[in-house]
C-alpha cells in the first residue's frame, strides 16, 4: 500500500512570536523535498525573527519561494537562496516582509496575501494561490534542482521578481549574475557571517551558492535592480550586495510558466552539470511524480499496518522529517567542498545539517536500523571535517562548519555509536584518533595544533567537571562512556581504563543537601541551587531535568538517590507535566535532555509505567497541524522519537545495544533489513506483531523474539539486526 499519501509537510510549521506560548513551534516548512536532497524548495512567509525556515504558518502573505531551506530548527535560521516571486504588473522592489533589509521606498512590497484553504502539501510537492495576483504556484524538486510552475491569469503584463540578497537569518554579502539569454540566467551568491545567517552570524556559517536557472518560455527583458531601483536596461552582467532583477513577459502567457534551477555549492559548473543531468528535459509533473515516488522507495523499508489514520499520518510525516537531513552537498559529478572552497572527489556521499546533541538520542539510534548506509554517510563526512582541519567532530554542523551551538561532543557520540554497530566503512583509525584527541583536549594530533571542543580542559580532564555547568558536565561524561566503549571495542585497554576512570565520577555531581545533580564551583563546592527547579549551569532544561542525565548508569543514580525515593521522584516528574504543553518545568518533551526517560522505567524493572508513559507522550506531544509538534522539531529528533517509540523502542544509551521495548502504536511493523551492514542471520526483515489492537490494550503480557521469550523487555541491536519476528502479547491491564 502506498505510503506517501499519509506526509502532512504542514505539521509543525509554526514559528516564533506568533504562536501560544513564547517558546515557539515545531519551525519545520511545508516545502517540496525528497530524502536527503540538495534542494528543499519552499515558500516563504517571513524574513526575520526566530523563523528558521523563513515559513510561519501564522503568517498570512507569502513573499516569495527560495530553493534552500533547514527544517525544525531556531537560532534564527539560515540559508533561503534565490527567492523567486511572480507578480503581475508594477510592484515595490521589495518583498515588504523583509525584516532584515530596510524598506525604503515602498509601502506594500511584491508579498502576496494566501489562504491555507488554497494550499497544497504533499512529499515532494507544493502548490498555493497569490490572492493578490491570481497566479498558482506550484514547487517540485529533484535532489540538486527545483522546479517551479507559475500559472497567470490572462494578463499582458507578467513578470517574475529574482530576489539574490536574500537569505534567512541575515542577507547575502555579495551577488554576481550573468543574463546568458533570453531564457537562462546564471548566477553565484556569496554569504558570510558578516552578513548574519545562523545565529545572525555566531555560527560562522560562510558558504557560496552558485546557480543555473531556464525559464520554459522566452521573456522579453531582464532588468536589474538594487536598492529598491532598476539599474542600466541594457546589462547583461550585475554585480552587488543587494541584487535583484525582474524578468518581463509582455505577451500574455498562453500556459504556465516553468523555471527550473539547479545549485551548487562548489561551482558554476557544478551547478551547470547538475542541470543537464537533472533536468535539461525535465517536465515539471514527471519531476513531482518521480519526487513521490523517491517518497514511497523509502517508505518502501518500513511498513506498518494501522486502523487510527491520525497515527500513520503522524508516522509518516515523522519519518519523512527524519530523513530530510542530514543532507548530500555533493553534486552529480561527485564533488563537493568545504567552507574554505578546497574541492573534494572521493567517491564519498558527503552530508551536511548534522544537530549532533539534538540527533544522536534518536534519530541515528533508528538510522542505524532503518538507514545505516545514511549513518555511515555521516561519519565519513565528520571525519572529513575533523581531519581537514585538525578539530573535534562538529557539534553542529552546517556546509562544512562548526556552528558549535548546543554542548557536549554529540559527534564523537555518534561515530563510536556507529562503530559499535558495526557500521564502519570509514578510516577507523582516523576516527578512533581524533575521538581520543578530543576526550583528552589534546593539543596536538598527527604532528599539528589540535583544538578539541571541549573547555576547560585541565579542569575537566583532571577533574571530571565543568565549573559551574552542570549540562556540560554530563554531556561530556557521557561522551566519555561512549569513548569507554569505543577504546575496549578496538582494544584500547590502557584508553577505556583512564575514560572509565572518569565517567564513573558522575556521582561527585550529586548534591546530598539538594538531593539532585548540581553545578560546582571550581574548587568543587556545590553552586547554591534554591531546588531542583532552579537552571543554574543547564542548558535548555533545569536541574530535575538534567539530573536523570546518567543513562548509561540508570540503576547505580537509583541507588545513589534512593531506589524508593527515585520512583517517587520519576511519577511526579510524569504526573506533574502538561505533556502537549511547548514547555514543562517537569518532563518537558520539547526538548532533548528529556529524551527516552520513560524508558528509565524498564530498566528499573517496572516496564509497565514505560508503556503508559510513553503512550502517553505519544498521544499528548503529538497532532497534526501546524502546531503539532510540542517544540523545535530540531532537524528530526523529535520525529525519530515518535517513529522508533510507534515501533515500539528506543535506545536509552548510545553505546549500549539495548533497545528498551514499549507498547507498538501498531499491530504490524515490518523494517527491510540492509544486508551491507546488517547480519540478517534469521532473515533480511526484522518484524513486530501484536497480538491484539494495541491502542485498546496498551501493556504488555509477554514478549517472544523468535520463538524464545524475552524477560527484560529490549531486544539487542544485534537481535533487531539478525532478522526475524518480534510477538507481543498485549492485555488492557497493567
């Protein structure tokens, strides 16, 4: 049965300052996409504020359609070159909604007002009516190029507005434009952190976005513009900061207008390539139909049998936010680059949006499963990174940079992770150094300077804890654990000893008069905490919050706080919160450090507040809508947990092969195994069955894997990965 049909791109596309708190909404856009594609083509409602994805859907005028674009994330966003817009007749010279760019000379700008009612949002597909203009806009995409068709009304004046200077975020530094003829158009833009983007510029993100575009009829002039005025009629090359230019169609149109464009990162001739081979012939409903059917291949390897349409719409929606990103930058000639323009051709897929402390609790704990090729993907362009320039792994990653949002070391997590697995067709003796470095803040690696993400060096290392930060603290600890792992995987014995001999101090952070892990002062005394409310030392999140933190040693921070005491502490932290709610004090799903902590449950040995738990969250984090998701969608975490928990799992501890077990939203979950990575030693499928409809018998009576009963309620990755069926026998009672 086809699946695509059940993605809503409208979930979650709620931004900031306009939703019903002020935290903001899930931030993912509406736009044309298909799986890990260069190209994500989208409206855009807003330029400025905290709308990463230039879209909110409470927004009511749309201002243009640009061809990339990152989903579910905050920090102001980046990225959102080209935007196109087709008006009819006479306009400002700009958009109007630009919040970046003074509006000097107009009053309205070129933004049309829409309806949602006139929109369409479909996998690999998009299409709205301008009201102001009548025109019908539609988007498709293949990976490196997008196609959009305009269809006017009978007018004798249509024209299509190129806004160059624009990006989320900020503005484009600096455009260079070629007018090749009468159909095509050719182009480079130039962003730097000079001109903001991510994190109006603290994320360093500098990058060039080099185009090709062909208009499916000719037009009759191409002008210029900068600064809100048309320039000299007669160039054909322009050069500026603020680069736009209309193209003139003064016969009436006797059907609609297609533009197709394909970009590249690395150059000109990338993006020249690019559209000979994706679309030189291209027809713009060949392209949607081959954009939704590259949906459906994918779709293809995770099956799952439902009666609650909401459940699989929510499913698949989830599982196509997970595989958006990361993303290839590597066009169809294999070349891609970094931001310091060096030009690679390794024979590697080289992916970028890596939100490491973001995805590396779910989102590559399912990849591993459902899409290790992706996996490994990643990790060779991590290391591609971190070796380039003698660092860490990226802690967030984007076009090559280090934009270092968040904490921790979540990329060397997810490389140690991934090799555990045995997922390895990478150098792993690179990745295993340069781990190693950046555990121990070396200063020096194969003979050069080495700078390693983590701070306070000497007081970490030596200490086991960052001063007066306690989120840092338990990240990197954590990290450690991982690194532990890693160093006894590849008999590193005189390596795990010494990180072992430093994650086992995560009880030092534990405060006994506060009674909950708590920031320290350098000289080791406890910061002050008035309670376990209190955020001292936590990033996006509060001390209750943070302080279950320790999931490779769930049982030994029971035993440290008090097996009965932990119990109490665990309901109240459930019970207390407002699961729907865009932030919770208590349990807060709208943010990572929360994450899997209803499975906490079954390690503890009381598997049946896990299956209530997580039903629960299930139920209550998630709708559809645009305010369907409970906060940043954060680049497909947020939709990995829904997937992997609807199947009926989550990896509670990277590093560790347990895949803790909950109730299925399904009756039936049947994952295409990948024989390249996988043993698939019982069969090339891995199978969940229930027995009974498990949204009215939500618990769980007995678990069977392959005929042999299972007591502890997971699975090893081992076990998921061998193949076979999974029965679940299910009862209403706990």
């Amino acid at each position: 049965m086809k699946k695509a049909k059940y993605v809503d791109p409208t979930i979650g596309t709620v931004g900031a300052e306009q939703t019903e708190t002020s935290h903001g909404g899930g931030k993912t856009h509406p736009g044309a996409c298909v799986p890990g594609g260069m190209v994500q083509l989208s409206p855009d409602t807003i330029t400025g504020g905290d709308n990463g994805t230039g879209y909110n859907y409470c927004n009511n005028t749309i201002e243009g359609f640009s061809f990339n674009h990152l989903s579910g994330i905050g920090w102001y966003g980046d990225l959102g070159n080209i935007q196109i817009m087709p008006v009819t007749g006479e306009t400002d010279l700009r958009s109007g909604s630009n919040e970046e760019v003074e509006f000097k000379n107009g009053d309205k700008g070129w933004k049309s007002p829409f309806s949602h009612d006139r929109e369409i949002a479909k996998a690999g597909y998009y299409s709205v009516e301008l009201e102001r203009y009548s025109i019908l806009a539609e988007a498709t995409v293949a990976p490196h190029t997008g196609l959009l068709r305009f269809t006017y009304p009978q007018t004798d004046d249509a024209r299509v507005i190129f806004n160059f200077s624009r990006r989320i975020g900020g503005k484009a530094d600096f455009e260079e434009i070629k007018i090749i003829n009468d159909r095509r158009i050719e182009g480079t833009i130039h962003c730097s952190p000079k001109g903001g983007g991510f994190g109006h510029g603290h994320g360093n993100i500098e990058y060039d976005f080099h185009f090709v575009c062909e208009f499916s009829v000719p037009c009759e002039k191409m002008q210029f513009f900068a600064n809100e005025k048309y320039v000299n009629e007669n160039i054909t090359c322009f050069e500026h900061e603020d680069a736009g230019m209309t193209a003139f169609f003064k016969d009436k149109l006797t059907e609609p207008l297609v533009i197709k464009c394909a970009v590249s990162y690395v150059d000109i001739d990338g993006a020249r390539n690019n559209f000979n081979c994706e679309c030189e012939d291209a027809d713009f409903d060949k392209t949607a139909a081959q954009a939704l059917e590259s949906w459906e291949k994918v779709f293809e390897g995770v099956d799952v049998e439902g009666y609650d349409e909401t459940d699989l719409k929510l499913f698949y929606t989830c599982l196509y936010h997970t595989l958006l990103d990361p993303r290839t930058t590597m066009d169809c000639d294999g070349r891609y680059t970094l931001c310091d323009k060096k030009v690679f051709n390794d024979g590697n897929n080289h992916l970028t949006v890596f939100s490491g402390w973001d995805v590396y609790r779910s989102e590559f704990p399912l990849l591993g499963v459902i899409r290790p090729q992706m996996v490994n993907d990643a990790v060779n362009s991590l290391l591609r990174i971190a070796c380039e320039r003698n660092t860490s792994f990226p802690r967030w990653e984007l076009l090559g940079v280090n934009a270092g949002c968040m904490v921790g070391d979540p990329g060397l997590i997810v490389v140690a992770d991934a090799y555990l697995k045995g997922i390895r067709n990478y150098d792993v003796n690179k990745a295993y150094d340069i781990a190693r470095a950046s555990s121990d803040c070396a200063e020096a690696l194969w003979g050069e300077p080495f700078f390693s993400i983590r701070p306070y060096c000497s007081q970490y290392t030596e200490d086991a804890f960052v001063p007066e930060k306690l989120s840092d603290t338990l990240e990197y600890l954590m990290a450690d654990y991982t690194m532990y792992k890693f160093a006894v995987a590849t008999g590193n014995e005189e390596d795990a000893k010494r990180y072992k001999a430093r994650f086992t101090r995560y009880t030092e952070n534990y405060n006994p008069e506060l009674g909950f892990m708590a920031p320290r002062y350098a000289d080791g005394r406890f910061v002050y905490e008035e309670n376990e409310y209190d955020d001292d030392g936590c990033v996006e999140s509060n001390i209750f919050q943070q302080h279950w933190f320790v999931p490779y040693d769930v049982k030994g921070l029971s035993k440290l706080m008090g097996e009965e005491r932990t119990l109490e502490l665990l309901d109240r932290f459930f019970s207390k919160a407002d699961l729907g709610e865009l932030w919770n004090d208590d349990y807060n799903h709208s943010n990572e450090p929360c994450h899997n902590i209803t499975h906490y449950f079954n390690i503890l040995g009381i598997p049946h507040k896990t299956q209530y738990w997580t039903r629960r969250v299930q139920k209550e984090a998630y709708r559809t809508g645009a305010f369907g998701f409970c906060g940043n969608e954060d680049v497909g975490q947020l939709s990995a947990w829904y997937v992997l928990s609807a199947m009926g799992f989550a990896q509670v501890c990277p590093g560790n092969d347990e895949y803790y077990i909950n109730t299925p939203l399904f009756r039936k979950v049947k994952i295409k195994l990948d024989g390249k990575y996988h043993s698939c030693k019982v069969s090339d499928v891995f199978m969940v069955e229930c027995d009974k409809d498990p949204l009215k018998y939500p618990y769980i009576k007995s678990i069977h894997f392959n005929g042999e009963k299972i007591e502890d309620y997971y699975l090893t990755y081992w076990q998921i990965t061998s193949g076979g069926v999974l029965k679940i026998e299910l009862t209403d009672t706990p």
